[in-house]
C-alpha cells in the first residue's frame, strides 16, 4: 500500500519524465534545442541518449529550482520551461494546502 508521501513521489516522478519527454522530442524535431554549456558539441549532436539524458536534467532543475545555468533551453523548451517552472512553483503549496484541509476534517 502506498502511502501519501508515495504517492507524491510518483506524482513528480511523473511530472518530470512527462516535460523531460516534451524537451527530447523539441530537441529532436528542431523546433527546441536544450544545449549543455559543458558537453563536448559530439554528444549534443549525434547522441540521443546524452540529448534523453540532458532533457531530463533540465526538466528535473527546473521544476525543483530556478536551474544552475549549465543547461539553456531555445526555441519553444523556453515556453515549456516557463510552464514547467510555474508548475514547480505553485505544486507544492496546492500540497500544503491539501495536506491542511485533510488534518482538519478529521478533527
């Protein structure tokens, strides 16, 4: 059985692998390349694990933080990468809010 604390781990595993999935296929297509300031250009280029690796990343600093500045999306993972930093920002109080209204009707 999950718990709550589970089912939120899920929840952002889910939200995560969801933008990391829209930033690859951006980056993929042309239309929103997401480029790693310290990777050598071969691996940004021709790998599509290392591009799967980077969109990942990217989409897991960006809904936990505001990102380090090693990774820049363009194009439209720009506009993703707003949407998603949004979402990063007002999940966590919708949970607290949840979590608090859930404590008081069992009381």
């Amino acid at each position: 059985m999950l718990t709550n604390l589970g089912i939120l781990a899920i929840f952002y595993a889910n939200v995560v692998v969801t933008f990391a999935f829209i930033y690859f296929v951006l980056d993929i297509t042309g239309l929103g390349a997401i480029i790693d300031h310290y990777s050598p250009l071969p691996h940004q280029d021709e790998h599509w694990l290392d591009r799967m690796i980077n969109s990942l990343y990217f989409s897991v600093i960006t809904l936990f933080s505001v990102g380090y500045g090693d990774v820049t999306p363009f194009g439209l993972s720009r506009g993703v990468a707003i949407l998603q930093a949004m979402f990063g920002y007002i999940l966590p109080a919708v949970v607290v809010i949840q979590y608090l209204r859930m404590n008081e009707s069992d009381t």
